[in-house]
C-alpha cells in the first residue's frame, strides 16, 4: 500500500511552446556468454510440424567433466503433414543410433541438426516415439570445475541458444515440453539436482547412482537441467497461505562442508519467506505441487530451472530474481527473444519488491536497489528495453544488464506509479500469470493485460519506455505570482532525440519550504508547459521525481522572476530544429539577455539583446543535440529548446 504525501494537480494553465520531435549485485541471471548471431544460427522450419509431448534424458555424467553419455527420448505429435523429423543437435556430438517407434532407422546430419526420412508422409495426429543414443564432450552450455569453496561440480545452462550443445533440442519457444523426466546417473559420492521431484535414487555397478527426476508441468526447451557435485542435501519448506495447510519443499543442494554450510544456512532459510510472499504478489508458486530448489554450481550467477534453479551462491538479490523467475520466465515464457524483458525485467523489478516487502531479510534498502537500477540504465544514453528485430540472435543484447534488466525494471516501477493504485498493479501481474501461465507472452499480451486491469490506454508509454529509446531530462523554472500563486515551467530534453523526442506522463516535484515541504504530481502531455497553482508558503526550490519512480535526469532547476503568466507565442524560434542559424521573434524591450546552455546546465554563451530588438539572429556553430536559450528581462524570465542537427 502507497502512502501518498502528495497535492494532486493536473495542470491548471497549460502554455506549449517549441516544437516537439517526433553487475550491480552482478547481472543477477548470468546467462551463457556465448556469442551467436543469425549466419551462424540456422533452424530447420520442419521442427514446427510437432508438438513435444514429453522427454526423457538418461544422462550419464561426473563432476568437472563435460563428458556425456546419453540417451534423448521424445514423443511428439504431428501437426502438419511431415516427410522428415528435423530436430537441432551440435554437430562435434557423437551420434550412434536413432530409433523411431523402437525401430532403429537411419538419419543425416548437417546445419547442427539430425534428420529422418520417412519412407511416406506421417500425417496429421500421427504419434511418434524417438530414441538418440549419443556421447562426447560438450562443447558450450556445460560449466564444470571446483570453485573457490571447493565444490566439484557440473552444471548445465541453455539459456538462450545451448540447449542443442548437449541434447536433441527444438529451439522454438513456441512449444513448451509437457511433462518430462531426466534422470542423471553419477558417482555415488556425489548428488545430482535438476527439475521437478526426486522419484527414486538407484545404486547401479561400478560404485555409480542414478537419480530419476520427474517434472509433470511443461517446460520450455532450455529449462530442462543436470548439475552433479559433492553436495550436501538442506531441505525446508515454505507455507503460503493460498494452500493451508499445505507446505512446497525447498529442495538445496548445497556444497558438502560443515563450516560452509553454517555460513549459509541463514540465506537458505530466506527462501520460504520469499516463496510467501511473492505468492501473495503474484499469485501462488505455479509449480507448488512439486518443489522449489536450489543446486550450486560456480556458474557465475544464477539460471532459473524451473523447480530447481542452478546458481552460484546464496545471496539475497540474487536468489530473489531467480525465484521470481518461476512466475516470470518459467510459467509464462517470453513469446520471443525480442520479448525477453518479461522474463528479466519483471524478475529484475522482483528484486526491489523484494527488498520493499521484507527489508530486514536483505543488507541493503529498496531506494537504492532502485537507485542503482536507475544509474545503471542511464550510464548510456541509448537503448531500447525490447530488443530490436535486428538483435534476435545476439546474445550479448538480448542479456544487455543495462536494458534488459536494469532499465526494464525501471519501468515496471513507472508502470506502478501511473497506475496510481497497488491493487491494479499487482492484479495486473496476477492477470497475466492466469492467463498465461504454461505457455508464453509477447509485449503486447502484456499490453493488453495492464490495459485491460488498470482502464488506462498504455500505447504511449510503451512506445516511450518500452519500444523507445534513452530517457528525459527535465529542467525546471518557478517563480511566485504574487503571495499565493506558483508557477513552474517545465521543459524536457531527451538523450536521444532523434528516437523518442518525449516521455510522456505522471511525474512528482518536490517544492522545498521552510513552512514545509509539499510533493504534487502532475500529467505531462507535451513539451514546455506551464503549471500554476495556488501556492502560498515560500518556495526556496524544486525537486524532479523526489521518490525515484521514474527513470529521468535533471538538467537545470532555477528561479524565474516573472510576475505575470504570458501568453504562449511571445516568444518564436525558428527554423527548429535548426543547422548553424536561428532567429528569434520577440516583443521590442521584454528581454535583455539570452543564455545559451546543453542539456547538462552548462553555460555556452551570452548574448545581448540590444534595446527596441523584435527579430535577433545568431548563428550557433554547435554540434548536434538538444539546447535551451534562457531569457531574462527586468520581470521576466523564459525558456525555450531547440534541437541542432548539425553543419
């Protein structure tokens, strides 16, 4: 629940002038660090004449190895008439056999995929039943070593595109595997974690385990998971009140040292509050029938398998997001890659409700979890929180800290502050959970969800936060009309004009009196507006977006003299946007001085307006960006923007 210190004002006069142009705590899910790119990524289009049903993987591995030995089971349906089964699969694996509905058959192999021919056409609805038998050494998408505890393990992560490296893999997200068991045979010193529940631990010969694994909720392609290693076995449990008295088993499988253990049995035992009360955000742990889990493995950050997320240690932000991914990335998966941010950015923005919710289970405060969020997505200035088509296939943008998570977290926050209402927020997370679940999600399914719960017509907010580019920033005058009237003109510059010349939207101001300070809240529709209200305490300054809600830069704040309010075309610059000349219209004896500045403040130049002047012109000789010519007079002060495009 909000509390609001806060004045409620729209704007009461409205003057528009210008011309508007249209890891921090690490990357808190590392993904693979393989780079890939669309030439080198081929997928054959007959995967999309299938439907996975389910998939067993009997896999045979040690710790710090990267050798496999493998059988990959699958049955599927035919959806469409299908003269070939294609399914992807790393070329340097050793393939030995194919079976079809347990008759072992032959197959080809090119483009990092098998295929099998079929002597006629296999129709539609037609079931069928497929066995690879396959070894070698894993090329990308395993981790295995000792870390700095000592722990040897192995881990797999096929998060985005390595799936393939170490099973037969369809890598379209468009269809999720229904029910699937892996079950993972070790040395019997050791324990294997993946999803789903542990069905049966079995001691085979030449001192092996094997540990058979069931999940019967559908997974996506890179969730299926094996880690192996020295581990010790921690479980507890978690007690959300939507299923009292019922409990879900947190399942840890933790490095096997005592002193280690005692070290991180306190951030273990964090798990079930989150698991409670992130239920209570969004809607109850959908894979409350099974588990939640952790395996550890050195994987330089966290992987979010459903049921049993693989992660390198225990920290508390860090087993937050990759909680929060079960609900945002393993329920509902995002529809594309370009949609990644519904995956991350919604796990990223977990964090900080998190750390709001339960702030004494975390070292550090919800203002600067947000905080370094918002630095973090403004230490450049460009940059789009959808990942644009061009960038489908690299990994590199699709897991950009900056973008994907960092920036996409700041605006689910802004999201929450225009809604104005907790309640519609988090049904709106709740919404989406329930109408997505086990399957996936587009920007524009989510879209329409917010829309839909709040009432409010989003399109410009996503095209500004979510499909545009950098952010505002705002420069601020005010000055008092008399004893009781405050006016403030405020103008916004962009750090990437020429992509998103305006955000749009709710905003806070802070307006600081030794009578007391008071917070108002006001609708921004266009660019260089003027608000004025009654006001009658001293003003000694402004504050831009005091509570950090939205993601914006402050550029000037400064006290005008004016003691009327103008009308809005007293003063005309033009062309704008210019090259190197302006000219500026102007009423003869109103200003005496204009200040030419960047969207940083500093001052550029000063320029004199000489007495009886109606039309000064100036060539400019700057590089191209954003500008404010400030205007200043015996009882007047104004401010208008000009966009520069350069000689």
């Amino acid at each position: 629940m909000f509390r609001w210190l806060t004045i409620f004002i729209f704007f009461i006069t409205s003057a528009v002038n210008g011309q508007i142009i249209h890891e921090p705590i690490a990357t808190r899910a590392r993904k693979s660090e393989a780079g890939i790119n669309a030439a080198e990524f081929y997928q054959n289009n007959k995967m999309n004449f299938y439907d996975i049903k389910y998939l067993k993987l009997d896999i045979t591995v040690q710790p710090k190895s990267t050798f496999i030995k493998s059988i990959c089971r699958y049955n599927v349906i035919v959806s469409q008439p299908l003269d070939t089964f294609a399914i992807e699969f790393k070329q340097n694996m050793q393939l030995d056999s194919v079976f079809v509905n347990n008759i072992k058959t032959t197959f080809s192999r090119s483009n990092d995929h098998i295929y099998i021919p079929f002597q006629s056409t296999v129709a539609v609805g037609t079931f069928l039943d497929l066995s690879f038998y396959y070894s070698g050494n894993v090329a990308k998408g395993f981790s295995a070593g000792t870390d700095a505890n000592g722990l040897d393990f192995t881990a797999s992560v096929s998060e985005s595109f390595q799936a393939r490296e170490w099973f037969p893999a369809k890598q379209l997200l468009n269809d999720k595997i229904d029910s699937t068991d892996i079950w993972i045979t070790t040395g019997a010193a050791f324990k294997a974690g993946s999803n789903g529940l542990l069905k049966a631990v079995v001691n085979l010969p030449d001192n092996l385990k094997q540990y058979r694994w069931a999940c019967r909720y559908p997974l996506n392609y890179y969730m299926p998971s094996v880690a192996v290693g020295n581990y010790l076995e921690y479980n507890n449990y978690s007690k959300p009140a939507a299923i009292a008295p019922d409990s879900i088993l947190v399942q840890n499988f933790v490095y096997n040292d005592s002193t280690y253990f005692r070290q991180v049995k306190p951030q273990l035992d964090k798990t079930p509050r989150f698991i409670e009360k992130f239920s209570e955000l969004f809607g109850i742990y959908p894979f409350y029938k099974e588990k939640y889990g952790h395996s550890q493995a050195d994987i330089g950050g966290g992987m979010e398998h459903a049921t049993m997320t693989t992660l390198k240690n225990f920290e508390e932000h860090l087993v937050a997001h990759e909680l929060a991914h079960q609900w945002f990335g393993d329920n509902v998966t995002c529809a594309t890659w370009n949609d990644i941010w519904v995956n991350e950015s919604f796990a990223t923005y977990s964090q900080y409700l998190m750390v709001e919710s339960l702030p004494a289970l975390f070292p550090t405060t919800a203002a600067k979890t947000m905080s370094d969020f918002h630095n973090n997505a403004m230490s450049e200035p460009g940059g789009s929180v959808y990942v644009p088509p061009s960038e489908s296939y690299n990994e590199a943008r699709i897991f950009s800290y900056r973008l994907t998570y960092a920036k996409g977290a700041t605006a689910l926050h802004n999201l929450r502050f225009e809604m104005q209402n907790d309640a519609l927020f988090f049904n709106t997370l709740k919404k989406y959970q329930q109408q997505f679940g086990n399957g996936f999600a587009t920007t524009t399914d989510f879209k329409a969800v917010a829309e839909q719960v709040s009432g409010k017509n989003l399109t410009d907010f996503f095209n500004q936060r979510i499909y545009g580019e950098g952010y505002p920033v705002y420069n601020v005058a005010y000055s008092k009309h008399g004893p009781d009237t405050l006016v403030l003109q405020i103008n916004q510059a962009t750090s990437t004009p020429a992509v998103t010349p305006f955000f749009s939207g709710l905003m806070e101001y802070k307006i600081m009196s030794p009578q007391g300070d008071t917070t108002i809240k006001i609708n921004q529709t266009a660019n260089d507006q003027t608000f004025t209200f009654y006001y009658p305490k001293t003003v000694t300054g402004v504050a831009v977006d005091p509570n950090n809600w939205v993601l914006n830069g402050v550029g000037t704040i400064r006290e005008g003299v004016s003691t009327v309010i103008l009308p809005p075309d007293h003063i005309t610059v033009f062309p704008n946007p210019a090259r190197d000349n302006i000219s500026i219209r102007m009423p003869a004896n109103r200003y005496n001085l204009i200040r030419l500045a960047d969207v940083n403040g500093r001052l550029l130049a000063t320029y004199t307006i000489p007495v009886g002047t109606t039309l000064f012109k100036q060539n400019l000789r700057l590089p191209t960006g954003i500008y404010f010519l400030y205007f200043s007079g015996s009882n007047v002060a104004e401010v208008r923007k000009i966009l520069v495009t350069g000689r």
